[in-house]
C-alpha cells in the first residue's frame, strides 16, 4: 500500500488519547495536519453523516463560500464520538472528484459502450417515465427491479413502491451480511444488524473469523476495539492471513481458507468436554443440547488439525482463552461472511459456540441495541403485487430475506424471464458490476431489459450499461433521509448540504419527487420540499428540528442494555429458546446441527482468491475520490514470500492472475511476504476500475470482481459464496 501523504494519516495520541489499533497505525488522523498549515478559522459549519460508507457517522463539514474545507466528527454523535475514519475524513474528495458526472445523460451507442448525449431532467425523466408506464401496462409494475445500496435509495424507494414493485433489492444480504443475520436468526431467534451488536468495548475476549477490523474499518467497532486493546482484551484473530489485527494477537491461527466449520465445531466439542461452557445459560434457555454433543464429539483437536493446519495446543488454548473470560467474551460473527456457500450454517455454529459461552445480552459480548422512536411520515398505503416477489419465492431459499432480497435471483430472472420476466432495472448508488459475482451474467441480465437507469455519482462501471443516467449531488451537498439506528444509545442524525452541486447535479428525494409526478403518482409526495418532511417527522417525535440542524444529533435518553443493567433474554425461535438442535432445518431437510463439509482445494500451483478491505477505500467507490486515491492508488497481491522466490518475483514487481475459467486481470503490484499462507493470494476489493469515464482510475491495479467467474449460492438463503476462484501467475507482463 502506498501511504505518501503519511502526514494525513498521523496521529496525536494526546488529541484521541487511544494507543493501540488506530493510534499504532496512525488510521485516524488530526485534520488539521491535512494540508500541512493550520488554517484559518471556517466561516460556516454544516452538522451532516458521512456517506463514505453505511456505518454514517455524525460529522461537521467545514465551508468557504461554496468550497469545502474539511470534514469532522460529531462529538455528539455516538456513532463517530467526533472522530471520523480515514475514509471520513477524506470524503470531502468525492465532490472534487475530476471524474464527476456533470449532466444527465441518454445512451446514445450500444450499452456498454458507454456514448452519451447530454439531455435536460426534464428529458431524462419524461424518457424513464414514459418506458416505466409501457412495461407496466404489458408486464406489470413488477417487472422493475430496484437496487439500491445506503439510506440515499429512500426516497426512490417509495417511488418505485408507488409504483407497485415489490422487487426491491440491495447487495448487503446476498453478497455480504445475509448468512449471518439467517445463521443467528435460526440459532437465537435475532439478529445481529448493522451497526452490529457487539461490545467489543467491555470484552476481555474476542476471537475474530476472517474478520479484519483494522482494515474493515467501521468506525465504533475500530475504536472500540483501540480501547479494549487498551484495557488488555485478548484477541484470537482466525485469518489465512496475518491481518493488521493479527498483530495484536495473543492467538493467531492461520487456517487453511474453508475450514472455519471445523474449528467452530471442534471449539464447541471443547467447551463440552472441558466443562467449560455456560451451564446455567444452558440448562435455563438450551434446546437440543443433548444432541449437539453427540453431534460435535468427533470433532477433536488433532482431527482439526489436519483439516485447519492449526496446532491442536493452538485450538485448544484459543477457546480456553474465550471460555475464562466468558460472558465477556465472544466470537465475532463477521460481517462479509458469504465466502463458501454454506456460510448460513457457519454463522449458526459461530451463534452455537457463542451460546455455549452464554454471553448474550452480556456486558462484553452481544449488548441489546436500543433505537431513538421518531414516527414515519403518512403516507397513502402502496398498491400490493399479487405477484410478489421475482426473487425470494417458495421453498428455493426459505431463509431469504424479504426485505433485501436476492440480487442474484433478480438478475437469473432478467436472464430466463422465470418466474416472470424483469424488463427494467433501476439502480440507486450500487456498482453491480464490481457488486455482484460473475459480471458476464450480470452484463447478460442487463442486454435483455428495455430499461436500465443508474443514479451514480461518477460514470461507475454500472452507469456505463445504462440508457439513462442520473447524477446525483454527494452527500455534502444534499439532504438526505434521517439517520435513525439501533445502536448503544439512542439518536437521531441529519443530513443537510455543507455546499451547493457543482453542476447540474440534483438530490435523491429530488429525483424521486419529480419522477413520481411523471408517473402520475405525486400524491405520494405530499411535500414540496424535503425539509417539510423532516421536520414533520422530528416534531411528531417530539423533538425540536431547529436544534437537530444545528446540533446534528439529538440523544434520546438511554436503556439498559445488557443483562447486568436489566435486560431479560428473550429468544424469537419456536421453541422460544436457543437452538442448538434446529427444528425449522430439520423439517426443511438441512442439518438441523451444522456439519463439517470439505471445500474444494486449489489444484496444484493454483492458489485460492480471497480479497478484503482496503482501510483507505470503500468497495469501488472511493478510488477515484483524490484524497484517497493519493493514500492508496492502486492494489497489491499478497504472495507468500517462497511461492515468490520460486517464480523469481519480489516485491513491486508486476503479474497477471488467470482465474479457472480463463479470465485475465489486469496487472498487479506483487507484496512478498511471509504473513499469507501458500495456499492462497490476496488482494483489496475495488481497484482495476474499466468504465472509460472513470480516467483518473483507468487501469490501476487489478479487480477481484473481474475473477470471481464462480460461485456458490447458499442452499439455506441464497447468498453467494465467492471465496472459491482460484488463480495461477502470470509472470513477466
Ligand atoms: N468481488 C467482490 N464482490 C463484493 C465484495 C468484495 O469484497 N469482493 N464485497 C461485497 C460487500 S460486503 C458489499 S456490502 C457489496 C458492496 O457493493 P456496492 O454497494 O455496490 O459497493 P460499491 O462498489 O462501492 O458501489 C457503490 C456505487 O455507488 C456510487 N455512489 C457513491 N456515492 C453515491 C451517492 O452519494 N449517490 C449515488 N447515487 N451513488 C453513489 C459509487 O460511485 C458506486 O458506483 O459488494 C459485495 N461484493
Ligand atoms: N475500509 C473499509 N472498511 C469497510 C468497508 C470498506 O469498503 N472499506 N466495507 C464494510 C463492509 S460493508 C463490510 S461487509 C466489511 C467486510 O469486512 P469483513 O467482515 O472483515 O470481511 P471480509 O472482507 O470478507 O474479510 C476478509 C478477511 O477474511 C480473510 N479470509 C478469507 N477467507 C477466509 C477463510 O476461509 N477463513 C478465515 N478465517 N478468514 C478468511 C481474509 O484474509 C481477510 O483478512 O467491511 C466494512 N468495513
Ligand atoms: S466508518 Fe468512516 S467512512 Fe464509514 S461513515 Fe464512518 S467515517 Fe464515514
Ligand atoms: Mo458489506
């Protein structure tokens, strides 16, 4: 990674006070050094969130006149405690960003081809209004899909419902987050959500799967996490690579990638056959304990060991650290888990071996989220679809979710028309392209439909497939929806623009307001400006919008949240407590315990895939954002440091990777290094950007998306394990 502007990512200890994680790595960083000077005072603050990615911390913009200065925490707000992450920090960078879309635009040559003419808001809507009513009279309203990624899409949202789709996706349950809300939700009859519901704060224990806090850098979770390394937390970090959390070890297991199932069930058996589990917890809230521990006896440590190539002592060790420190103590329950296809059930035996340490609700684990009450606004009831869903349907995926949907099922039905065609897709601040696995199919989905229209910020990769585009103002200068989210302590935010669009740039709840007029539905839209409904919303809360402006935030008043404060377990199954042994799988013919399935191994001089976050990047969002494109402008391979001496490669050096199904990526930097296994190669998710509007980005480095040609879909909720490409070297280009 290339850090040149080092100054931007120092820290002074003195200013945050944490040592550990952030501070050691120098991730959040003293504006002030930004441009080297100390600058004069701001003339105007703007109280908003960040957009940069969907933690959306509370923040302060800084303006001049209509140019931004620089971005801050807000102290008020729970979420960011005034400090924002490096990618925060940097956001003021996506409204200076060279490669900004301007105008709206129609597709002029083959889609794809990305040729345009500039067109007015007027043409552009009238254009998607005129072909959404014709696909409604010959298909049905359902027969356009809506995707959209964060809380921008809102307002869209109720337009498309307006309009009568139930269709209404989102990347974050069939690419991300999925098995595991489906694995807790069987197991403990909830979820864990986003921001998730770990207080890693209190924890005197955590264990992390694959999950790289650190580099995942959601901004509680990475300061929570400086505090308790502070307060001495013992950390067991499960990677195939040594990730910067590794670092802080007291445990580090290096597993063979696919093997999690293995060491979950064989930390379970531990726990058991130790007696070292929670038997209180388990005797009081327990169902189909008996046979768990039938089920997970033959998983022992030395059999572990030859699926993981984790040391027995190591195995064992790791799970009396957590079970010592129990209920303080928890695995983690990651948050990008759709890895290998059978992730659902990996979750639920994360939510076993958690249940095991009976630290639900505990101080130091899992806390209770409370949420501030603040009443929607009334608007007329949406006509219902007699239809229903294209995607999540019958007994395909019982455990899909219906409120995101199946991305990848909505694109198999743009495919194949079954159930029914999908004729249109609209999509709202989410690249598909970079999104979804297998981008030949996606590219397929989109050549059959009569109309794709993308709201982006930037000609992304998926604007490039469009026939109309819609650009959108950035977060700094827009109003948005009101941040309201379970979490610690409960809180309202406001978003509200810092500067005006550069150009002919407008808001969501803008575009969502007029197209709905086209689509002669603007009595869904009782409105005339945004503010009225936000303030609507706010007073009918009882709270005061003058001071939410102002201040940004309003604190509700706190809740207990964990047992030790009062709450009470409550278990949402069937059987009304934790299932160890799940019925609901059983009747559906899936393990009702989860077992240890092998994974298919890379070929001899293959490696693995595996790809994460970059601290400095969102997704394929950010990399043409200047700030953080000078903090990170290109990607690297990590290659173990003997399978680079084999080839003659070393560190700077250039390769191409060439995946099972002969896809070639573009050149990428070679990392040398002894902290991946030889198994596998890594790279950060985003780079090796091919739209042609994207010119500061063209071509640096490579694109994970681009390899990941396979995939396999969930059996429980049909999300889509991308962890199993494999690749070889090609070397001298
Ligand atoms: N190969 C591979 N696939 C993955 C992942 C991976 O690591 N590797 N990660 C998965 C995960 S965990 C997730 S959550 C998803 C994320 O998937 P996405 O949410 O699709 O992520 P991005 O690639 O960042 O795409 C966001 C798009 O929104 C646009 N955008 C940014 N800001 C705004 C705005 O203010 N308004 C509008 N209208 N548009 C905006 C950006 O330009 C970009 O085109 O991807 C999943 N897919
Ligand atoms: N800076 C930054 N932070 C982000 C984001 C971002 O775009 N940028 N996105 C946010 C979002 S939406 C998400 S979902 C999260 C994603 O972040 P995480 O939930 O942490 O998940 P991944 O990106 O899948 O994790 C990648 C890690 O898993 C390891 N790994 C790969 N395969 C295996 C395996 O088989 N077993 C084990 N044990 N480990 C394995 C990899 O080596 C790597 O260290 O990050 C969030 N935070
Ligand atoms: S975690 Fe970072 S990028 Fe995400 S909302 Fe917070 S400050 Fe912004
Ligand atoms: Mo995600």
């Amino acid at each position: 990674m290339i850090f040149s502007r080092r100054k931007f990512l120092q820290i002074s200890s003195a200013t945050f006070g944490t040592a550990a994680v952030a501070t050691s790595l120098g991730y959040f960083s003293d504006t002030k050094k930004l441009f080297g000077k100390e600058i004069e005072e701001p003339v105007k603050k703007t109280a908003t969130y960040c957009n940069i990615c969907f933690w959306k911390c509370g923040a302060i913009a800084y303006s001049k006149g209509n140019k931004l200065w620089k971005i801050e925490g807000n102290p008020l707000d729970p979420l960011s405690n005034g400090r924002l992450c490096p990618r925060g920090t940097g956001g003021i960078g996506v409204s200076s960003d060279p490669n900004r879309l301007k105008s709206p635009l129609i597709r002029v040559g083959k889609r794809g081809e990305e040729e345009w003419k500039v067109v007015t808001w007027d043409e552009a809507l009238n254009f998607i209004a005129d072909k959404m009513k014709t696909i409604k009279t010959n298909y049905g309203p359902e027969s356009v899909a809506f995707f959209a990624h964060g809380i921008g899409g809102n307002f869209l949202k109720h337009t498309l419902k307006a309009y009568g789709t139930p269709n209404i996706t989102a990347p974050s349950f069939a690419q991300c987050r999925g098995p595991r809300e489906v694995g807790f939700e069987l197991t403990l009859g909830q979820f864990i959500g986003s921001p998730e519901r770990t207080d890693i704060e209190n924890s005197k224990a955590m264990a992390l799967i694959g999950s790289h806090l650190g580099e995942n850098m959601h901004n509680s979770q990475v300061q929570e996490l400086s505090k308790a390394i502070e307060n001495g937390i013992s950390l067991i970090v499960v990677d195939p690579r040594f990730s910067v959390i590794a670092g802080k070890a007291k445990y580090y297991l290096p597993i063979k990638p696919g093997t999690d199932m293995a060491l979950l069930l064989t930390w379970a058996n531990i726990l058991i056959k130790e007696n070292l589990y929670d038997k209180e917890f388990v005797s009081q809230y327990g169902f189909g304990f008996e046979q768990l521990v039938a089920e997970v006896s033959k998983y022992t440590p030395e059999w572990c060991y030859i699926e993981t190539g984790i040391e027995p002592e190591l195995i064992v060790n790791s799970i009396r650290e957590l079970a010592k420190n129990k209920p303080a103590s928890f695995v983690h329950p990651g948050r990008h888990v759709t890895w290998y296809g059978d992730d659902a059930q990996r979750s639920r035996a994360i939510a076993i071996v958690n249940s095991l340490l009976g630290n639900w609700n505990h101080k130091g684990a899992f806390f209770q989220p409370t949420k501030l009450s603040v009443p929607g606004y009334p608007y007329p009831e949406y006509p219902k679809s007699e239809k229903g869903r294209v995607d999540v349907r019958g007994e395909k995926y019982p455990w899909a979710g219906a409120d995101e949907g199946l991305t990848n099922e909505i694109r198999n039905a743009s495919i194949t028309g079954a159930p029914y065609p999908i004729k249109a897709w609209f999509v709202y601040a989410t690249n598909l392209i970079n999104a979804l696995p297998n981008q030949d199919e996606t590219i397929k989905a989109i050549n059959n439909l009569d109309l794709m229209v993308v709201v982006d910020v930037v000609p992304s990769e998926i604007a490039g497939y469009a026939d109309v585009v819609l650009p959108e103002s950035t977060y700094l200068e827009r109003w948005d929806d009101l941040n309201i989210t379970p979490f610690k302590k409960p809180f309202v935010g406001i978003r509200q623009p810092a500067v005006n669009p550069p150009d002919d740039q407008k808001d969501n709840w803008w575009i969502a307001k007029k197209l709905a007029d086209k689509l002669d539905l603007g009595h869904f839209f009782p409105w005339n400006h945004i503010e009225d409904y936000l303030k609507f919303r706010i007073e009918k809360g009882g709270f005061n919008y003058s001071e939410l402006k102002e201040k940004g935030i309003i604190l509700g008043t706190n809740k207990p949240i964990y047992i030790e404060d009062g709450v009470a377990n409550e278990f949402f199954t069937p059987s009304g407590k934790v299932e160890f042994y799940s019925t609901q799988l059983a009747e559906k013919g899936f393990d009702p315990i989860p077992k240890y399935t092998k994974h298919e191994e890379p070929p001899a001089g293959s490696f693995r895939l595996l790809f994460g976050r970059s601290p400095v990047h969102t997704f394929s969002q950010t990399q043409s954002n200047p700030i953080l494109q000078e903090m990170q402008s290109e990607n690297e391979l990590w290659l173990n440091i003997d399978i680079a001496n084999q080839y003659g490669l070393k560190s700077g050096d250039y390769v191409k990777l060439k995946n099972q199904d002969g896809k070639i990526s573009n050149k990428i930097k070679v990392k040398a290094t002894q902290r991946i296994r030889t198994d596998c190669v890594f790279m950060t998710h985003g780079f090796g950007h091919n739209s042609k509007g994207l010119k500061s980005v063209f071509g640096k480095g490579a694109s994970d998306s681009a390899l990941v040609t396979r995939y396999k879909v969930d059996p429980l909720m049909g999300g889509t394990g991308m962890n199993m490409n494999f690749v070889t070297l090609e070397v001298g280009v």
